[in-house]
C-alpha cells in the first residue's frame, strides 16, 4: 500500500508550513464529491422503478419478471461486496471507485440497448442488471476505506451521513427527471443521460481525489495534523509491521486480509445481519413504491412522481441528521450511544412508521407515513458504515464489503418476495413483515460492543504472513 501510515509521514518541513498556512477543508470537498457519486449511482438504479410500467410493457414482462430485474441487480451487488472490499483495501478507493463508476454507466446504458424485438430480451435485460449490480458494487466499500483513510473518527458519523445523503437526493431526483424525460422522450433516453452523468462524475472522482491525504497536493499541513490526530488507522497501524513504509528500494507489501478473524467477529455478524433487515425495507421504496402509489393507491404518473419523492427527500434528510446525532453523542457519551443507540432507535422507528403507514386508507397520509418511515430508516445509516469503519481499521472496505453484502440481499429479496407476498395475503402484509424486519435489525444493535475493533484479533497472524 502506498499510503505512509507511521507518524513519520509527516515531514518537519510540512510542519512548518502548516503554522503559516490556511487550513483548508479537501477532506470535505472530496466527500462532497462522494456525495455525487452516491447521488449518480441510485439514480442509476432507482430509474428501473420509475420506467417500470413503460419497460415492462415494452418487453411484455409480468411483475415477477420485472422483479427479477431488481433481484439480479442485487445479486450481482451483493456478491461482488466483498470483493470490491479487497479491492478497495489493496488498490484504494480512487482507481477503484472511478473504474466501477465507469462500468456501471456502460451498464446503464446497455441495458436501454437492448431490443424488443428479440425473442427472449429478458435474458439480455438480466445479464445488464446483474452486471450493472457488479459494477455499482464498489461505492460503499470505496467510500469506507477513504472515510477510513482520510477522516478522524470524532467526524466519520456527519462525513457517512452525507455520503449516504446522496441515496436519498438521487432516488429523490429520480421521479422527477425519469418522468420529465419519459414524458418528452421515452424511458431509454432517460437511462442514457443516467449513463452519461455516471460517466462524468467519475472522471472527475479519478483526476480530484487521492488514495490518502498525504498524496494530495492542496491538502494543507495544518488540516493533515487535523486528519492525523483522529484517525485510527494510523494509530493502529504502527502495531502493524506491514503496515510500516519499507526500507528505501523495498516494495511495500500489503497485509492479507485476516478472514478468518472477520468471520468470528461477532460484531461484524451482528451488523451485517441488521443491515439485512435495513436492505430489505430500503429496497420496498427502491424497487417498488412508484409502483405501489401507482397500482395500489390510485395514484396518476404525476402524483405518483411527486409522492414517490417524499420517502426518498426523507432518506436525505435522516442520513445527514443521523450523522450529526451520531457524531454529538460519540463525543459527549460514547461509542455506544453513539453509534449503536442511534441505531437502534432510527431502526425501531421504522417499525412504527411503516405499520402504521401501510393501514391508513389515506393515499398522501399514508405516503407521508410511509415517507417517515424511509427517514427513520436512514438516521441509522451512518452508525452501519462509521462503525464498520472504526471495528475494521486498514481492512475496513473488506469488513464493510462483507456487511453490505448482507443489505445487498436483503434487498435482493424484497423486490421477489414483496409482490409474492403482495399477491397471496396483501400490499399491508408485506409492509407489516418489514417492519418486523426493522425491530429484529433494532434489537441486534443492542448486543453490539462498538469499542471491539478487529485489529487486535489479527496482529499475530498479519505478523506471521
């Protein structure tokens, strides 16, 4: 890895100059760009949903067909977490991130490619999807390691609140645009434009960003002093030996990634099994709650569009707001009420939001219910990624690829088993079994021990390599 991790990275020279320099704030600019990135990639999804009807109706598909399309997205993204994980820990998340942005948007593009006039496109469609799911799958795990590298810990909670702000502004500004699109163009156009803005973004990722503040040439001595005091990648890694700069004319050599250790850890099973919990419901809005305002309340495209924002405005709004309670009260209290009490609540919540929202006879009431049940959701957003973060140290994209993995397949199973269920007992049933959902992922936030971190578990074997 050549990131410098030991304390002796930063040069008398840098010191010097960081007493007469301004302090400046790229570590913020860059996630802001994050934030756009996060932004592009569920508009990039969140489009099939919108395009649904006019979609389905084009390659004649029922709604398991259609489904199927959401779940091998999923699929795709959930078993390449992991992966994108190592990636992102061995090759850092600037060359990794701006590859995958690249992908997805050859993807996004494909899958409007694809024509009607085949005999079997849903094949075609699946195989775009899946792929799509393949390359979309490093955004998170990328995120996480340059939140890891880049930013102290007392701020990790705002800085993955506003990363995983942008789901929420890009499902939110899917509706909207998808619609507009649609209505003066068709639903292809509406996916090469996702593609081209995807394309952009990523380039831009790939010439700003650097792998570690100290590659980067606008980074100032004073604001890496500020990065340093609080970053606990570097305060562990020089227990690490392979963590150490080598020897002058050696290459550095990357630790490997001590499975074995991640897979006993019982915090990592914990959150992941609650972040399956939090894929599932976060995939009902996602997949299908265009077409439920649409089909099941009655709604017209306009309405629809408009209704179908709120959940996704809500998202943007508990991700931010998330981060800011999670960050104050790991200051003031702790890790654990930080980090796990703001989970734990932000998941119960959801709970009493969406049972509550799915029997109201209503259609905007229940809309703005179910709406703040999707904010609810999201004020537990930063906990999942700040906490992987902090349990992961150096192999935080690892430890967050395996964790996402599991919200990956909750979702995967949603957009199947929602309009299952939506058929053979109601749409209330199925809204009823995520919030049960919800309160099981709450409660497993409950036996989580934040100030467990993985390093300590691998020393010996990373020693050993």
């Amino acid at each position: 890895m050549r990131q410098r991790l030991n304390a002796d990275a930063i040069s008398p020279t840098h010191m010097t100059a960081s007493s007469s320099q301004p302090t400046t704030r790229v570590r913020w600019l860059l996630i802001g760009w994050l934030f756009v990135l996060s932004a592009v990639a569920f508009l990039d999804r969140v489009n099939l949903s919108i395009a649904g009807t006019r979609l389905a109706a084009d390659y004649h598909l029922s709604d398991v067909q259609f489904g199927l399309l959401s779940t091998v997205f999923l699929l795709g993204y959930a078993f390449f977490q992991t992966p994108a994980g190592w990636f992102a820990d061995r090759w850092g998340p600037r060359r990794v991130l701006a590859g995958g942005v690249m992908w997805w948007g050859l993807f996004t593009a494909l899958t409007a490619a694809v024509p009607t006039s085949l005999r079997n496109p849903l094949l075609l469609l699946l195989l775009a999807r899946f792929l799509l799911g393949v390359g979309e799958a490093v955004m998170y795990p990328c995120s996480n390691q340059f939140v890891a590298r880049w930013i102290p810990t007392q701020e990790r909670g705002l800085a993955n609140g506003l990363i995983f702000a942008g789901v929420g502004v890009g499902s939110a500004a899917s509706p909207a645009l998808i619609t507009y699109i649609m209505i003066h163009h068709d639903w292809r156009t509406s996916f090469w434009i996702c593609a081209l803005l995807g394309l952009a973004a990523g380039l831009i990722w790939f010439l700003a960003s650097r792998d570690s503040p100290e590659q980067h040439p606008l980074v100032s001595g004073s604001e890496l002093e500020i990065i340093h005091s609080g970053l606990e990648l570097r305060k562990r890694a020089k227990q690490v030996p392979d963590g150490e700069t080598p020897p002058a004319g050696q290459k550095p050599r990357f630790p490997t990634v001590p499975w074995s250790s991640i897979l006993k850890h019982r915090e990592v099973w914990l959150i992941t099994l609650s972040y399956f919990g939090y894929g599932y419901v976060a995939w009902i809005f996602f997949a299908w709650f265009f077409i439920y305002l649409a089909r099941v309340r009655g709604m017209n495209l306009k309405s629809s569009a408009f209704y179908a924002t709120l959940p996704f405005l809500a998202m943007a709004l508990g991700c931010a707001v998330g981060g800011l309670i999670a960050d104050f009260l790991t200051k003031r209290a702790g890790r654990r009420a930080g980090r796990c009490g703001v989970a734990a609540v932000g998941l119960g919540l959801t709970g009493i939001f969406l049972a509550f929202g799915s029997i109201v006879d209503n259609a905007p009431l229940a809309s703005v219910i179910l709406a703040g049940g999707a904010g609810a959701l999201y004020l537990s957003q930063s906990s999942f990624w700040a906490i992987s973060a902090d349990i992961g140290g150096p192999f935080s994209g690892s430890v967050s690829g395996f964790m996402n993995m599991g919200a990956q397949l909750g979702g995967a199973a949603t957009a199947s088993l929602t309009p299952f269920i939506a058929v053979h007992f109601g749409w209330t049933t199925s809204f009823l079994v995520a919030a049960a959902l919800a309160f099981l992922s709450s409660a497993a936030w409950l036996a989580v021990d934040p100030d467990r971190p993985l390093l300590p578990l691998t020393l010996n074997e990373i020693a050993r390599e």
